[in-house]
C-alpha cells in the first residue's frame, strides 16, 4: 500500500509544471534529438563521436514517441520528450523505497527516503529533466536492490551485474558508485556461493559494458584517425582536453559555483545527507551508503575536470536514503537505551524522538522546499523559448538557412515541415561539421538566420565559432524576447 502511495506521488510531482519549472537546456535539445535520430532512423544533428554511450538515449526513444502520441507537452517536442522522464523519476522514487525496505528500516523512514528524494527542489529541477544521469540512476538503484537480495542467489548478482553496466552505458559518470556496489554486496555474512557471486558480478557487468568499444571496434573507430571519429578521441576530450572546472578551493572557479547552484536548491538534503551518512557507518548492512557519497565526493572535491550541474542527479538517492538509515540508526539506539524503562518511560521516549524529527523537519520543509518547490511548481520559464519558436515558425522562410541552439532544433526540425537538416543547422555545425561548406559553400554569406539563445554567445567564444561569429557580425535584430532574438542576416 505504502508502494502504491508513493508511486501516485511521484507521478504526480513528476508532472506537475514539467515544462515550465526548469529552462530548456542545450544537452536536453541535443538528447532529444539523438533520441528521435534513433526512433526514426536518421542521423542527428551533430556527428556522432562516442562522447556519451547511446544506451540512453535509446531508452529515450523507446519511450519519446508515447507523450507525444497522448498530446502532452504543450505541443514542442521537447516538452513532450520531458514527459518521458517521469517512469524514469517514478522509478527512482520508488526503488529508493525497495532498497529502504531491504536494509530493514522502518517503513516511516523508508517512506521519509523518497518523501525527501522526490520534494527536493534539486529533484523537481534536475531530476525531471531530459538528462542522461536520469535514465542510469534507476538501472543504478536496481543493481544495489538486487545486490542486497536477502537470497544471495548467484544470478541476483548476476542481474546486479547486467543493471550497473546498463547504467553505465546510460551516463558513464554513474561509474563513479561502482565501489559502493561492490562494498554492499561483498560487506554481509559470508554465504555459500560467494566467489561464484563476485565472479558472476564482475564478469557479467565487464562483458556487457564491453559493447561499447566493441561496437567502436567493429565500425574501426577504436583509435584516433584523421578520416573519422574514435573513441580515442573521445576519452582524450573528456580526460584531457576538455576546458575544466577549475578547483572547488577557487570561490570563483565553474566548480565552487556549481557547488554553490545545489546548496542553493537543498543546502539542508546535501547537509543531513553526508552527516547522516558519518552515521551509516555505525551499521554493517548501511555502510556502502557513505562510501557511494565519498567516491561521488571526489570529482567535486579534489577533481579540476569538467563538473556538469547535472552530476548532482546521481547522489540524489543516496543522501535521501542516507538520512533515513541514519535515523533508523538513531533510533535502535534510542530503542537501546530506553530498554530498562518501564513501558510508559519508552512511550514517552519515543514520543520525544519523534518530536526531535518533526521539530528538525519543520523549520527546513517551510523555509527551504516549501518556498522552492511552490515556486518550481508554479513559474514558467520557458515563455521567451516558445514565443522566439513561435516568431521563427511563422515568419522565416522554410526555403532559408538559419542557425539555432540544439535546444530549437529538434522543434524545427519535425513540427515546421523544414526536413531538410542543412537548411535548420545546430549551431555549432556550422563551424564544426566539414559538411556544411559542402552544402553552403559561400560560408556565413549562405546563412540568412540566426537565432540566439541564453548560452549562444558562451557557445560561440568558447568553441570559437568564426561562422556564426560572422554571420551576426552581419546582421540585425528582428525580434526579442527575454534572452532570446531572432538575427537577420545582412549579406551586402
């Protein structure tokens, strides 16, 4: 019953003002796309070059097609796409409650776990989403509730195995819990089948992950060559010359802003998630909990690399399962204590313990989620987005050539009748893809468009876009909206 009621609950907060709580970002644009490139059998807008594996977003684009085939998503694509996310939400929410009920809490607690999961603001912003960490953290979740089978059968582990290399393949970042995993399933009793376990686990989950460069292997594009992509390439961007963070240490760094954008959305879930998780290392079966919230630390911390808001997504869970097991904690030791009193002296002190949590929880849900999630549940912000779409589709020719955001894209793309993917070209393709002088060989000059969003001027200086730079050097403004215009290209 406490199953059935949590589910009802997250779907509800999982749709509840999808589309208007968040901006629409870029990568969900550019996920969106890879996604339909998938669902339609059609390369995406951008080459593809194993910077993500596409288990994700085939995932995505098993589901994408649904929301929009019910009419929801105030007719985008990416607003439909949005509504995909929630079984993954729903998912999350409730597997936090399974994993709960496996490490014996209470079902008040495991009920706090996802109460806390799904009303953080940091949920209702990132969590909803159409991230790649959204997609895994499920498959994620679901090895640890198969690792903690009280069973200990050799294919639950098995499975467990098969589900984190899923997760894996989904947002490899997730990789970064692969410890915690391996401390949950070897930190129990010692049961029959032991090595055959571990051995099940390592080799299951290493061969499906295995895929991957095997599917690079078969395209021959393992190693770096001039004539196409490699996943080479692609580790060597992602671990070596990929623009980095800069240090948490640094108050002006990327990174310790980063870090500042998640304490301002839940300061008190990141702050009781790691104290309470100090507290699950009291308990053998909770002990894993800390190590997935250090070995997620650690990028954060001591990392310079590229730290993408998103990364928060992954330990989501953990803090709010964090703070349910340490109070669980709290109150065997309570229980303990209390133990020589007379029955009315245990009433009485348990009476105070929930007290203590109530008054704790009060104070934090009125001025930290109650503010935030009215105000999440409520705005919209995706206003200035829809009405520079608006603006595009009924007053550019569909015959002319504009650039815009992989946010814009896909909308573009399939609901304008504008099917022609050198005539609707993602920004950055026009400096990046060799294809397009092919297609436009006079170069900004064979542009008559420019849209510009939040991030375009970012995107143009940090990737040095000397195309689009020219072409809105060559150009006017011809309508504007919040932080978003329309520029007509000027070619005399």
């Amino acid at each position: 019953m406490a199953l059935v009621a949590l589910g009802i609950t997250a779907v509800v907060l999982g749709v509840w003002n999808l589309n208007g709580a968040a901006i629409y970002m870029d990568d969900e644009g550019t996920y969106t796309a890879q996604a339909f490139s998938v669902l339609e059998g059609r390369l995406a807008p951008y080459t593809y070059r194993y910077d993500h594996p596409p288990v994700g977003w085939i995932q995505l684009g098993a589901l994408a097609w649904i929301p929009q085939l019910l009419g929801v998503g105030d007719g985008t694509v990416i607003g439909a796409t949005r509504y995909a996310m929630v079984p993954f939400f729903v998912a999350t929410a409730l597997l936090i409650y399974l994993i709960a009920r496996r490490l014996e809490l209470r079902r008040p607690f495991a009920v706090l776990a996802v109460v806390l999961f799904v009303l953080s603001p940091l949920s209702l912003v990132y969590g909803r989403q159409i991230f790649l960490d959204n997609i895994g953290v499920p498959w994620l979740l679901l090895a640890f509730w198969m690792v903690m089978s009280p069973r200990a059968a050799l294919w639950h582990h098995i499975w467990a195995g098969a589900f984190f290399a899923v997760a894996v393949l989904s947002k490899e970042t997730l990789a970064v819990f692969g410890p915690a995993l391996l401390v949950a399933l070897l930190n129990r009793p010692t049961w029959s089948n032991r090595a055959f376990s571990v051995m099940g686990f390592l080799v299951v989950g290493g061969t499906v992950l295995n895929f991957y460069p095997l599917m690079a292997i078969l395209s021959g594009e393992l190693w770096s060559r001039s004539d196409h992509v490699s996943l080479q390439d692609a580790f060597v961007f992602q671990f070596l010359s990929r623009a980095g963070s800069g240090s948490l240490w640094d108050p002006a760094s990327v990174r310790a802003e980063r870090l500042q954008s998640w304490l301002y959305y839940d300061q008190y879930l990141i702050t009781a998630g790691v104290v309470a998780g100090i507290v699950c290392l009291l308990q053998r079966r909770t002990v894993w909990i800390p190590v997935a919230l250090a070995t997620f630390a650690v990028p954060v911390v001591v990392g310079q690399g590229y730290l993408p808001g998103m990364y928060i997504i992954g330990a989501l869970p953990f803090l709010a399962l964090a703070v349910g097991a340490g109070l669980e904690t709290l109150w065997e030791r309570l229980e303990k204590y209390t133990a020589t009193l007379a029955a009315q002296g245990q009433v009485w002190a348990r009476r105070a313990g929930v007290a203590c949590i109530v008054v704790g929880l009060l104070p934090v849900a009125h001025t930290q989620w109650f503010e935030q999630d009215r105000r999440l549940l409520t705005r919209q912000v995706n206003t200035d987005w829809a009405s520079a779409l608006e603006w595009v589709q009924g007053n550019v020719p569909k015959e002319d050539t504009v650039l815009v955001p992989y946010v814009m894209w896909q909308d573009l793309i399939a609901t304008d009748g504008r099917n022609d993917p050198w005539s609707v070209v993602a920004t950055e393709k026009a400096d990046l893809d060799p294809q397009f002088l092919v297609e436009h060989p006079g170069g900004w000059k064979e542009i008559e468009w420019v849209v510009v969003g939040p991030s375009t001027d970012e995107t143009i200086d940090g990737l040095d876009l000397g195309t689009v730079r020219q072409a809105l050097d060559h150009s006017v403004p011809v309508h504007t909206v919040g932080e978003w215009s329309v520029h007509h290209v000027q070619r005399d």
